[in-house]
C-alpha cells in the first residue's frame, strides 16, 4: 500500500491496540499491557504487517513530548516539597541501591560497563502512569501514602531526566569508542549542563510569563480548538525549539513547557483539552515500543529475564519498603510504596531507546526491558491485592514492621492541645468536600464543635493550619473514628458521594457509638431508598433539596402577582395567590 503508511500504520496500530487493551481491562490487568502487546503483534517481524516502524518510531517520538508533557502539567513542587524529607533522599538511594544491583547481574553476564550501567538505571525507576493509575482506582491518590508515593516518583522522573540530559556527552565513554568532537569530555559535560540551565531559567523566567499570558489571550477568543491547537503548539514547539537551540532531549523540554503551562489559571482546561490526543499518542507511543520487541529473548535468555524480574518484582519494592520504615514512618506506607514499585514503565523504555540510539544498549538489552516491563505491569495489581496478607505476615515474624505498624500518621491523631469540649457532643463530617466545606462554615459560624475526616493529609494539615479540628484516614477505619472520638459524639454527618463506602462508615461508627444520629448524603432516588429501607439514618438527597427550593422560589414570585405573566401562572397553577392587580384588558 505504498503511498499510505501513515494510515496503515495509525490504522492497524490503533484496531489491534483498542482489542488488547479491552481485552486486558477486563482481566483487571492495566490496558498499557495490551498496547505493548498489541506493538508485538503489529511488528512487521511477527505477522508481517504493513506497518512502517521509522514512521511508527517518529509517532512515538511526538507521543514522548504529550506524555512527558502531561507529566509537567500534573508536577507539583508544593507536593514535592510536603514529604521531601522522605522521598529526596529515599529515591535517591532506592535508586542508587537498585542501580548498583542491576550493574552487578550484568557485570556477571558479560556485558560492558557503559551497557550494564544503563540497564541498571532503567531497572531503578517506576512508571508514573501505571502507579498513577493504581492509586486513583484504589481512593489513594490524595491520601499521605499516595503523597509519598507520588513524591517518590518525581524525584525519580527527576533524575531520569538529567540521566536523558547527561546521557549524549557521555555516550562515547560508555561505548569506549573515540570521541568525535576535539574537545574533553569535562568541556562537553560542563557545555551541556549550561545549555540545560539557560533553557529552564528561560523557561522559569520568561516561560512563566509568555506562555499563562499566550493561553489567556487564545482564551479570549472563545475557540475551543484554537484553544487545544495553542496547547499542542506550545508542547511540541518547545520540545523541537529545546532539541535544536539547546540541543536537550525532546523529552525535557516537553516537560517544562508542561511545568511553567501549569502556572496558568487555564492548566486544568488545558490538560483536558490535550487529553484526548496525548492518550492517542501515548498509546501509539507504547505500541512502537511493543514493535521494537523480540518475543525470543524470553527462549534465549531466560535466566537473565528471571534475575530482573526478581530485581523488579522484590528487591525493589524491599529496598523502598525499608528505607520508608528507617525513616520511622508507618508500615501500610510502607508497603503502598513498595507495590508501586514493583514494575517499570515509560522512562526505562525511553532511556533504554535513547541508549540503543547511540549504541550503548544493544538488541539484546532492550528486549530485556521491554520483557521486564510488560510482565511487571501485568502483576503489579496482583502486588496492591496481596498488600494486607503480607502486612499481616511481617508483623509476625519482624520486629522492626510490628514498631512501624503501631507508628500513626501525623495527621492521624487528634492534638493533645485540643479542648475537651470540643470533641464531646460534637459533630463529626467525613468528607471536606465542597458540601462539607459549606456545612463546617455555617457550623463553625453558630459555634458548634465541629471534627472533619478526610483522607487528603496536606487538606487536614491545612485545616489544622487554620484552627479546624481534622483527623487524617479513611473513616472505615474505627481507630480513626475513634481520634475523631465518635464515641462521644452527637451526629456523624456523611457528605461522601460513594453508597458502598457510607454503608461501611455507618456500620463502624454504630459499633463504637449506637446512640448516635447519621444523616447521610443520597445521590439518587435508588440509594435514598435503600437508605431509608435499611434505617441507616436521616437522608438528604441534593435534587430533592434543590428541587423543594425552586418551588419555594416560584411560588414567591407567583404570590406577588403583580404582572401579568405572574397572574397566568398563578391561574394555571395549584397556588391561591393574592388579589392580582388590576390589568387592562387585551382583547384578543
């Protein structure tokens, strides 16, 4: 089909990737399994098909920039900064540890040390998207493990990119081949560092102004997809611009161009607006990596492919693990960084590419990663499955676990400085969303002792910040019913939106406190009424409430009377109004 391999390819790519992906979303394994095994099976060396791999690689290279992008746009310093004393140096020596482990295998392989150093620093680092993902679906994102998890994997998405940064001037030591530039390799090194701090203070500096004020601007217009071409223009220009002026990898300068877009009151519109395509091409991405793998590696070299996995799969996530409970932090923290470990994903694939590009990794070294990565992602939710099985089996046999599971959150505990009558007859809110915002406000206001739970640790320590009573956890949990001392308090006030969770909370706080009075939040007829049919307690359903509103609304503008319109409504309605005034007759 000469002529059309861009539509083949997208073709072909997309119809083989949106079967395995379903197909892998409903075995509950992540659809990124499929789209790499969809790129395996699409690959001109299996099936033959009449796919272009050189243009299949240049979509990837654009589906780098999106994802690297969409990286920028969702990294938060502030984040960072609110665990930094555990994860900076945590991950910094995860990864060294595990670095130093996957260059001893290789070492003992055979390999050279340019090739064993860059497989060890593909093994170190976890993908962002996967654990992303795994802790959104689990209702972990916003609690403190998803903090120190997500922490954890930006200070490794940090590194990575200086490796991606440093990775071209040290090529030829890697390769032991012969430098082709006349200059020292201290003189390269130093040349490409100050070529990567000119572009982020240019980014820092004007970036942070031009681009908030650009998108404001197109904006204004009012164009939808004026709006979401400024976006894709901002992201693939300065990634190309960066790659060619500063000679930087397309992959930085992608995630800045995210990073200094976030500073903008139009960040959310615009990461939703480039959703769609960064998620085409992020699979297109995943599938071209799927296309570069050689399914025999696995017959050749499985011994070499068992020794990774157990890097991946165990010491990984034990090195994380411990270096968590050393720094005197709970042991479910623990273990939640642990299973989000336990794989690999984008940034090994992209070094590893970057490292077969200039030939420091060889065929050999790729399909090894590529094997480790589709295989991790696979069993990585069968990790988070297991994780209270093996919390339970640690407490019993180690020490060290039983005195990090009986070590609290910080913001888990009530202060000792709170007074007592504030947590006795008080009312507790589970969930300080914007209904509960709204409630603590008008109770606060009136003076009534209020507690609030949540699972959101930097939400509670803002409200703690500024003189809320708040407890940190999950409100199934009765140890932190019990901070919030439901035992002594009037009402439990549910403002969560999920029938199964406020069930559970129900039946929790009820085992603590049976006298006290529960009203809950209903988002349909359906669940008010298996509310009311189980006697859960008082339900209050936003529709009805908005709906009994607009009628009392109504009929104060229909009591009024005083146009004509007024009068035909109240006439053709159910209210007796008050006398009409008097209105000249229209005749018809």
């Amino acid at each position: 089909m000469e002529g059309i391999s861009l539509i083949s390819t997208l073709a072909i790519g997309f119809g083989v990737a949106l079967v395995l992906g379903f197909l892998a979303e409903k075995l509950k394994v992540p659809a990124l399994v499929g789209y790499l095994l969809a790129g395996i099976l699409v690959s001109p060396s299996v099936f033959g098909f009449d796919v272009d791999l050189n243009l299949a690689n240049q979509l990837a290279e654009i589906g780098i920039m999106l994802l690297m992008f969409g990286v920028g746009l969702h990294f938060s310093l502030t984040d960072l900064l609110k665990v930094k004393g555990l994860v900076v140096p945590g991950a910094i020596c995860q990864m060294l540890l595990s670095a130093l482990i996957g260059f001893g295998l290789s070492w003992l392989w055979g390999w050279d040390i340019g090739h064993s150093v860059l497989l060890g620093c593909c093994l170190s680092c976890a993908s962002t998207v996967v654990v992303l993902k795994a802790l959104e679906a689990r209702g972990m994102l916003e609690g403190f493990d998803g903090n120190v998890a997500v922490g954890w994997l930006i200070v490794q998405d940090m590194v990575t990119v200086l490796l991606l940064v440093l990775l071209p001037p040290m090529a030829s030591v890697f390769t032991g081949q012969a430098q082709t530039s006349s200059q020292p390799l201290w003189q390269l090194l130093l040349i490409t560092l100050a070529q990567v701090v000119v572009f982020i203070v240019l980014m820092l500096v004007v970036g942070r102004r031009l681009l908030p004020y650009l998108l404001w601007q197109v904006a204004k217009t009012g164009s939808r997809e004026l709006f979401t071409l400024c976006v894709l223009a901002v992201a693939i220009g300065i990634a190309f611009g960066a790659a060619e002026v500063f000679h930087v990898s397309f992959a930085l300068g992608a995630f800045f161009a995210g990073m200094v877009m976030r500073e903008s009151k139009y960040a959310h519109r615009a990461a939703v607006e480039s959703l769609p395509l960064r998620d085409a091409f992020s699979v297109i991405f995943f599938v071209g990596v799927g296309m570069m793998f050689n399914p025999m590696v696995i017959v050749e070299h499985p011994w070499h492919l068992l020794c990774v996995l157990l890097l991946i799969l165990f010491i990984n996530p034990i090195i994380a693990a411990l270096l968590v409970m050393l720094f005197r932090y709970p042991l479910h923290t623990a273990l939640t960084l642990g299973a989000c470990l336990g794989q690999i994903g984008e940034f090994s694939f992209i070094l590893a590419s970057l490292g077969k590009s200039m030939g420091i990794v060889s065929d050999e070294g790729m399909n090894l990663v590529l094997a480790t990565a589709i295989l991790t992602i696979a069993l990585n939710p069968i990790a988070f499955a297991t994780l209270p099985k093996v919390a339970e089996f640690l407490k019993k046999r180690s020490k060290l676990a039983r005195i990090s599971a009986a070590r609290p959150d910080p913001q888990s505990l009530m202060p000792d400085e709170i007074e007592k009558k504030k947590i006795t007859g008080h009312i507790v809110i589970v969930g300080y969303g914007d209904v509960g915002c709204k409630l603590t406000a008008a109770l606060q206001k009136d003076e009534i002792p209020t507690v609030i739970v949540d699972k959101d640790d930097s939400l509670v320590a803002q409200l703690r910040k500024n003189g809320y009573t708040a407890i940190q956890g999950d409100a199934i949990d009765p140890s932190v019913l019990l901070q919030a001392h439901v035992q002594n308090a009037a009402v439990i006030v549910l403002t969560i939106r999920d029938e199964i969770l406020e069930r559970k909370v129900v039946e929790t706080a009820k085992l603590i406190n049976q006298g006290i009075k529960v009203i809950l939040r209903a988002a349909t007829d359906q669940e008010a009424n298996h509310f009311r049919a189980d006697n859960l307690g008082t339900v209050v359903q936003a529709s009805v409430i908005l709906s009994q509103e607009m009628d009392k609304l109504v009929r104060q503008a229909i009591l009024k009377g005083d146009s004509p319109v007024d009068e035909e409504i109240a006439v053709n309605s159910d209210v007796n109004p008050a006398p009409p005034a008097q209105h000249p007759e229209v005749n018809p």
